[in-house]
C-alpha cells in the first residue's frame, strides 16, 4: 500500500502539527466535543479517532456513525475533506474500525483506511505495527514495516454487488 504520509499540509489537514509536522493526538472539535485525532494520508486523507478526550475506549458498534461522520468528513479542518475511522482496542495486536468514506459514507471495507488505522495506533503507542483489523465486512491483516516504511495488506477479496450501468 506504499508509505504513508504525515506532514499536516499534505495530508492535508489545518489542525495544528507537531514538532515533526504531524498531527498526533490532536484534539478536534465536534459538537462541542473534543475527539482525539491522527491524521495520515495513504494518497487520500484519513482521520483516525479512538475516542473523545477523557472519555473510556470507544465501543464502535455504539457509534451513530451516519450523525457524526459527516461533521468530521465535511469539518473546516479538512481542506479536502476526510475520510474517518473510529476505532476500538481490543488488545496491542487487534483492534475493530468503523469508516466513514469520504464521498461515499459507511462502507463495509476500506483498504487505505485499515492501514491508515495501524499507523495511528503506532503513532499513538496503543498497538504493535503488525495487527488484526477487524472491518464490517471481515478481518485484515496490516504490516507497517519498519525496515521500508511500507505497509502491506493481507486478507481475502469477496464480491459484495454486481450491477450495470446504462451509458
Ligand atoms: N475505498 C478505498 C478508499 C477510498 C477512499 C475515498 N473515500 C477517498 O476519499 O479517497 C480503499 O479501500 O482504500
């Protein structure tokens, strides 16, 4: 899946980075409440949440992520808009997303996202970069790789839809 990209400008992202240009844990304002937030780009922009500032782990399944999605998809921080996963923590090596695609909104699966996941929770020190996934549609293996900085995706493709378009 390449490399992923921090610096806040070519994610891109407005909220403040850091020392080393990366948005890390940053508080983002919802609602009047203050979500943690990594930013990553895999060629497209990802936000990446575990939860509120304070607040316990979040349980994705709990979410109403058709409100809030949209509040963090369309958010002035976001020059290009984002895409956005809310994650759970099950163990170093296992964790549970929901996504909100940008354009798109709940999907079943999103690839860059899963791997965007990975590398925020390293960034943050909650997990291993080696990790289970868990998505809607079933389970993906991540590797952020030390050595190259690459990440690689493992897990099985299954046709969900078949249609036609008249043109
Ligand atoms: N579904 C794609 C990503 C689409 C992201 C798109 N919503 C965007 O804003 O670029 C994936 O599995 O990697």
């Amino acid at each position: 899946m390449g490399e992923p990209i921090l610096k806040a400008s070519d994610v891109p992202t407005r909220l403040p980075a850091n020392k080393d240009q990366s948005v890390v844990k940053s508080g983002l304002n919802v609602d009047r409440v203050t979500w943690n937030v990594t930013c990553v780009s895999m060629g497209n922009p990802h936000c990446i949440t575990f939860g509120t500032e304070g607040g316990q782990n979040l349980k994705v399944d709990e979410l109403r992520l058709a409100e809030i999605g949209p509040k963090f998809e369309n958010h002035e921080v976001f020059p290009a808009q984002t895409n956005t996963e809310f994650v759970q923590v099950f163990t170093h090596s296992h964790l549970k997303m929901h996504v909100w695609e940008r354009g798109a909104g709940a999907t079943l699966a999103c690839g860059t996202g899963a791997c965007a996941v990975v590398v925020a929770a390293v960034l943050e020190g909650r997990a291993e970069r080696n990790c289970t996934v868990d998505l809607p549609g079933g389970p993906l293996q991540i590797e952020w790789r030390e050595e190259n900085n690459h990440i690689n995706m493992t897990g099985p493709a299954e046709v969900v839809f078949c249609g036609s378009v008249p043109l």
